[in-house]
C-alpha cells in the first residue's frame, strides 16, 4: 500500500462548520510537555517531545523529536512551585522565586525553575516544523 497526500484549503464538519487549512498547520502547538522535577523528572503527558534531561536543581533541557524550522519560534512555560501540588493548585507567592526558558535551539530549549524542582511544569511551543 502506498502512502498518499491529502490536498484541501479548509476542512469542514457535520455541525461545527469549516477552519481553513493554513490555521490549522500555523495555530497548533507543534510541542508541548506537562512534566515534573520532583523525585525524578518525568513526562506526564507530551507532544513531540523525545527527552527530559535534568541538567541540575531546577534546571531542565526539553528535547523536541522533530525540529523546529529555526530557533525564532515562539516558546512558553509555566512553574507551580508547591511542593504538594494537587490538580487545581495554584501558587500565587512566588516571592524570591522565577521560572523561564533559555538556551533556544531548533531541538531544544531549557526550562528554569530558578530555586527548586517544581512539581508542575510545562512547555509549549508554536511554530514551523523543519
């Protein structure tokens, strides 16, 4: 059996109506991961993610399995840094603490959470596949 191409402008459905083609491929994340530091740092969930290495305290580089067209894409990410997090936690005192994202590359960025392994993390990343 031979792979195929399928070819169209917008896609439409049975009662939610139509989306062109071009907001599909541009508007959706091309990588994401939900991850934890805690213990260990592992992958809860992910997308288009190969790797979670953990480079030190609060430090950790994310690995995307296909690459980015190039290092200009747009990157997001989140830090919740209670230690007992609980799906609905949110910690709004983050005194004295920070999270951001470095070290962007077409295969990687780096995820900080500048003082601890947080217990919820995540990485979002939108733009063109390679």
């Amino acid at each position: 059996m031979a792979n195929g191409k399928i070819k169209a402008d917008t896609l439409e459905h049975s009662t939610a109506g139509t989306v062109d083609t071009q907001y599909v491929v541009n508007g959706s994340a091309k990588a994401w991961v939900n991850f934890t530091c805690v213990s260990s740092t592992s992958a809860r969930d992910s997308l288009n993610i190969s790797s979670l290495t953990d480079l030190a305290t609060g430090s950790t580089r994310v690995t995307y399995n296909s690459a980015m067209n190039n290092a200009n894409y747009s990157a997001t990410g989140y830090s919740n840094f209670d230690a007992a997090f609980a799906e609905g936690d949110f910690d709004a005192d983050i005194s004295g603490r920070g999270f951001g994202l470095v070290g962007r590359a077409t295969t990687t960025i780096q995820h900080y959470s500048y003082t601890i392994d947080a217990a919820q993390q995540d990485v979002q990343v939108q733009g063109d596949l390679a």
